[in-house]
C-alpha cells in the first residue's frame, strides 16, 4: 500500500473529498482527490490522485464504495466529471475503474462520466 506523509493527507483532509474505508480501526483503503481548475475553469472536475485497497480487501468492494463516495460528493458539489491516470499494465485498476462507469480511454486516462 501507498505511503505518504501525514502533512499530504492533512491537504487532502481539507478539500473534504477524499475518502478511506476502515475494517477493525485500521485503513484498508482509500481515494484521494481534489477539485481542480486547470481542466475545468468553473471547478467543476475532481482530479482522483490516489486509489488504493490493501491485497486482502481486494474484490469485495472497498474501491466502489470508495469511488462511489467520491461520486456522492461529487454530486452535492455539481460536480460534472472526474478524471484520473493509472498505470496501464494495471488491470486491476483498470477493471475497478471500468466497474464504476468510468470510460478507460487511451492508456493513461480515464473518465466519469463516459463521453
């Protein structure tokens, strides 16, 4: 799983649309993300940083729920699209992705809603 210093989840904790999942207290995974303006001017787009879900909590769910989460507040917020890159030998996430509504395009990128 991903590693990242604490002041990096502080930033994404204040844009308030990043989300984890706890099983038993303890983080089994989690979706960073923010809203950005360089690919939208009226801050309508969130930018999905990060997706991970630790191996024994794969493919019951967890990442759904998480973008699900994202897709919520994402709503509340008018919210027209989000975005993110994956690597593209991944086909975890390009499944987990694909899953979800979002339309794999290219190699790099990938979209919600599908255009």
């Amino acid at each position: 799983m991903l590693t990242l210093p604490l002041e990096e989840f502080e930033f994404y904790s204040e844009v308030e649309c990043s989300f984890c999942a706890l099983s038993r207290e303890k983080v089994v995974g989690f979706v960073l993300a923010q809203p950005v303006r360089w690919m939208s001017p009226s801050n309508h787009t969130i930018w999905l940083e990060y997706i991970a879900v630790t191996r024994a909590f794969r493919n019951q769910g967890v990442g759904s729920a998480l973008l699900s989460s994202v897709r919520k507040w994402g709503a509340r917020q008018s919210v027209g699209c989000m975005f993110t890159t994956l690597n593209p030998n991944n086909e975890e996430s390009k499944a987990l992705l694909r899953k979800a509504g979002f339309e794999v395009r290219e190699w790099l990128t990938a979209s919600y809603p599908p255009s």
